[in-house]
C-alpha cells in the first residue's frame, strides 16, 4: 500500500447559495464513497493533517479503492462567513449532502457512502445517518463521543454549562484532555496547531444538547454502525459498560459493533495508531458494501460488540 501517490484535492461547490470546500481522494473505480466529517476546531485536514501522509485518511482509503470526501462541516472552511445560518440541525445536514453529492456529481460512487464521524462531528454524521431520504448511506463509524463526560473533563467542559453562548475554545485544560498523553501523537501533531480553525457559533450549543439528544438522533439509523473510543479517552466516559451503553442507542440499526483502540488518545486519525485505526474501520467498510452487493443492508444481524 502506498498512500504517498494518492493525488488529494481541494475543491469548492456551491450549495443553496453557500461555498461549501473539502478534500477529495478520488479513485477510477471505487468500492464505495467515504463521507469523512471532522471534529471541532479543525478543518477537514484532520484526515489528511500536512506532511502525515501515513496517518491519512484520505491516501489509506484510496490505496484500498475507496474514494473519501472529507467536507468542511457546515461553518468551517469555505462556509465560515455564513455560519450564523446554520443553527438548524436540517440545515446542516442538507448543507453536508448537498455538498457530498455536488462534489461526485456524475462520478462513481459504487456501492454507496460511507458517513464517518469523529468528535461533535458526530453530531452531524448520526443526523446523516438517520436521514430518511437517503437510500445509499451504507453504514456508520463515530468516534470520539458519548453521552457521559469523563469525570475529569466535566469540570474544564463546564464553561459551556455557565455560559452556552461561549463557542468552542481552547486552553490549557481542554488541550490536556484532547491531547493527552503527547507520546501517542508524533510532536508536530500535538496541538493540531496546522489544521485548526475557529467554530462557528452554533457549536456550542451542539455541545450543550448532543449528550441530551443522541438517543433520540441514534434510534433513527437503520444502517450498520461502529463506534470507536481510544483506549486513553479522556472527554468521554470509556470502558466496557460506557460502550455498552452508545451501542444501545441504535435500536433500529441491523448491526452495532464497538471497539477499543489501543494506544488511541481522543484525536485517532492524528496519532500513532491512525493507519491501524483506519485500517479497521475499511474493513467494516468493506463488510457494508458486501453485505449490499448480497442483498443489501437489511439481511445483516443485529449484533453488540
């Protein structure tokens, strides 16, 4: 596998009137579509962070005959001056399939899409996923999120409690829970210093409501799903019982499936263990566009764990 070939693209459409920007690795004949949606504070370099090219997203998939469309989630990248308007949680997800599907336009797309979420991504990708008007999203992978803060995150978090109006921030608390060990990221990683970018707005009140609101938005997805948290997870409440506890929100889904990653800190695709990470979650990929190509989604089990 040499992701050092794969030719990753910006490219920018316009949707409803608004820019939408993302990168794009693009194969001849794909498997199927992965929808990459980044976490907070980040553009969709996240998946293809500059000179990592081992830890991309972008250039892993594609060496396995995956095209990726890693979009800058509603408020970020080209759509920043217009985030004021995307309060809505509908807005957003037409906002990301419009700029999905503008994006392929008449290209292959095989099986279908893939949504791939990591952190208050998350929020839009499980929206995605439970969208009633698609019929070729495949399965879901979310990282990086739950329902219960870690003990220790809940009290550096806790300016969202006091003031909701507060958008996303950084310091020195949030960054020991975001990056925390450093030894799990190579050094120029630490800090995501050259992908970061301001939130819009809206996001902090995704980070107030997303604990309150992800069992109603999870029992929606009638997809398979996989849900990942790293081994030393500090924002989110981890372990066996916590897992347990997201893989039953999606009671209508034909297949829930969660994993530990060792050596994994919140940010997965950034750290050592990306391509490993990665690797895992295509071969759920591919699992999905099996079970399409014999028959479709519907014939899968449903199965925890």
């Amino acid at each position: 596998m040499n992701s050092r070939t794969t030719n990753v693209v910006s490219r920018v459409v316009d949707v409803d009137g608004i820019p939408m920007s993302a990168l794009l690795s693009e194969v001849r004949d794909p498997r199927a579509v992965v929808v990459a949606l980044h976490g907070g504070a980040v553009t969709s370099s996240y998946f293809d962070y500059p000179d990592q090219p081992r830890l991309s997203l972008l250039r892993t998939a594609a060496a396995l005959d995956y095209t990726v469309v890693a979009i800058d989630r509603p408020g970020y990248g080209s759509s920043a001056p217009y985030g004021e308007g995307m309060a809505s949680p509908a807005r957003r997800v037409d906002l990301a399939y419009g700029a999905v599907d503008r994006l392929l336009a008449a290209r292959l797309r095989g099986a279908g899409l893939f949504l791939w979420a990591h952190s208050i991504g998350c929020d839009l990708g499980v929206r995605m996923a439970g969208d009633e008007r698609r019929n070729d999203v495949l399965g879901l992978e979310i990282a990086g999120t739950g329902r219960h803060h870690a003990p220790g995150a809940v009290e550096i978090l806790d300016f969202r409690q006091r003031d909701p109006a507060v958008p996303r921030r950084s310091g020195p608390g949030l960054r020991d829970l975001l990056w925390e060990p450093s030894r799990l990221y190579p050094d120029e990683v630490v800090g995501a210093a050259r992908i970061q970018s301001p939130g819009p707005s809206y996001e902090a009140a995704v980070a107030r409501r997303w604990p309150l609101e992800f069992a109603e938005v999870a029992a929606r997805v009638r997809i398979p799903v996989h849900y990942t948290l790293g081994d030393h997870e500090r924002v989110w409440s981890s372990g066996p019982e916590a897992m347990a506890d997201i893989a039953s929100l999606f009671t209508a889904a034909p297949r829930v499936v969660t994993d530990e990653q060792a050596d994994g800190g919140h940010n997965l695709s950034i750290g050592y263990t990306a391509t490993g990470y990665h690797l895992k979650i295509l071969s759920f990929v591919e699992d999905c566009v099996l079970g399409y190509e014999n028959g479709g989604i519907d014939h899968l089990p449903r199965r925890v764990g």
